[in-house]
C-alpha cells in the first residue's frame, strides 16, 4: 500500500522545477529531499515544487516540505509552490507555509512572476 | 417510529500499516458524496479521516499490520459520525492540541510535524477522543455536518440542497 510517487527535476526559464506526480505522505520524503538536494547543488536559487492537483498531501508530506523550507532558508532560495488544489492552498495558509514559500495557481504563473522579477533587476 | 433511512452505517477494517489509511479516506468521502456533501467538505473530510487513521495506525497500533484499526462511518440526512477505534498498544492520546508554530520549527526550535490533530480539528465541526474500558483500545470520534454550520442553531437556515429533509437518497 506504499503511496507511490515520481520526482522530476528540470530546468526552464532560470528556475529549478521539481515535477511531483502521486500522493505527498510519509513515502514520498526520501525523493522528495533527494531531488531537493540535486537542485541545490547546482546551485539553483528559485525553486518551484509544481504539484499536481488531484494528488493528495497530508500532515507528513506538509512536515517534509516544513524541513525543505527550512533548507531553503539557510541557502537563501526562494521557493515556489504551484499546481495545489484550493483545499491544499488553504491548508498551506493555515500551517503558515505560505510565510516561507509563494503559492502560484499554475506553473506558467511562477515563471511569469520570475521573469518579471529577472527583467527588473536587469533594469533596476 | 423512525423513520425508514434515517442513518446508514459503513464499518471498515484496515490493517495498522500506512498506506491503508487511503482506504478509509476514501469510502468516507464515497459515502459523503451520497449524502450530497461540497466537494470542499468532502475535501475536509478525506483530510480529517485520513490524519485520524494515520495516527491509529502509527500511535494506537504502532504500525503493526497484524493489528486492525476499525473506521465506523454512520451517516444521516444531516450529518456523518466517524468512528476510529484502534488496539491502543501504543502511545496514550495527547491531553491537549496546540496549534503548530511553524515559525518554531523552520528555526529549529520545535520538532517539525506534529499538526495531524490540529489539523482534524480545522476541518470537521466535532472531533474527540472516547474513552473505550470495553476494549482497552483507543477511540476517536468526528463529526462533520454536511452544510458548514449545521450544528450550531445560529446557521442552521443556511441553504440544504440535494438530499431531502428527513431521508437519504434511495440508492444509499
């Protein structure tokens, strides 16, 4: 009955985008720390987790992405989170998530607010 | 006389692994599709059964798949009461629930997780430990009303669609 689930890192527009297809438990937290830490050492700074909506998280998938931000704290990424369904975005309020992260609707969205972001540091 | 289809019970056994807890959450949200629940309720439901199981197996079963966490799920026209007993071989319930200070735990000052019960209690509109001397296991009730609010007098006008007053639908 283990929740399977599959970790892709890629790499578009500047930023590092961790794909998670499958349920976010208990299960998940060793691929998910893995592709967190291959992102990170090479050095990505925007890091978006684009989920799937549909997919199911429950306490312990939100205790491991407590200790992802936790990281990212330490290594000044910024973190994105996209793709969430509104029951899950409201959850992230709740916890306080969304203190430590920036919740964008749809993957497009985040990599619009980090091109924009890019060109005004270009221009500023 | 009661009146025919009044309430409807769904008794689940699990095994006290995880994983299983998938099971339970989803014959409870089945179940409250029938009774014509939001799809936002549902989506508390599933969070609330889900967390509740997790602990039964990982707290009162201690993640022994010989052992069995049983989920009773009895619904009426306006409401349905979720039952999680488990064997009660593990850690004793916690006396309170506070919320987490993520703040805390993001600085290390906290140990991370801990938001499974604070978390039940957002989404449903009851939920308790009872104490079971019968079996010496461990027992967990919620409830959760089909409209938000419809267990307090001050929002029982709100709107009530789908199912008729006083039955459930025939196929339930």
């Amino acid at each position: 009955m283990n929740g399977e689930i599959r970790v892709t890192v890629r790499f578009e527009k500047g930023a590092t985008i961790i794909d998670l297809a499958g349920d976010v438990t208990t299960f998940a937290e060793e691929a998910i720390h893995k592709a967190y830490q291959d992102a990170s050492s090479d050095g990505a700074r925007n890091i978006i987790f684009n989920f799937r909506e549909g997919d199911y998280i429950n306490s312990a998938g939100i205790a491991i992405l407590i200790g992802i931000v936790t990281e990212a704290r330490k290594r000044d990424q910024r973190l994105l989170m996209t793709g969430l369904s509104s029951h899950f975005q409201k959850i992230f309020r709740m916890v306080g998530l969304t203190q430590y992260a920036d919740l964008y609707p749809t993957l497009e969205d985040a990599l619009a607010s980090l091109d924009v972001e890019y060109q005004g540091n270009e221009t500023g | 006389m009661i009146p025919p289809h009044t309430s409807r019970v769904v008794e689940l056994k699990i095994p006290s692994e995880l994983g299983y807890e998938r099971v339970a959450r989803e014959a409870a949200a089945t179940v409250a599709r029938r009774l014509g629940f939001s799809p936002e309720r549902i989506e508390e439901l599933k969070t609330a059964v889900d967390e509740a199981c997790s602990n039964a197996i990982r707290h009162g079963g201690k993640s022994d798949a010989r052992m069995k966490v049983i989920v009773v799920l009895t619904a009426d026209e306006t409401k349905l009461d979720i039952l999680v007993k488990d064997p009660g071989i593990g850690d004793s319930p916690p006396s309170e629930v506070v919320a987490p200070d993520i703040q805390a735990q993001v600085e290390g000052r906290d140990p991370k997780g801990g938001l499974g019960l604070w978390l039940i209690r957002q989404m449903v509109d009851e939920a308790y430990f009872v104490e079971d001397e019968e079996s010496g296991g461990s027992q967990f009730r919620m409830i959760i009303y089909r409209v938000t609010g419809e267990g307090t007098s001050a929002l029982s006008d709100v709107s009530q669609s789908v199912v008729d007053e006083g039955t459930l639908p025939d196929e339930w």
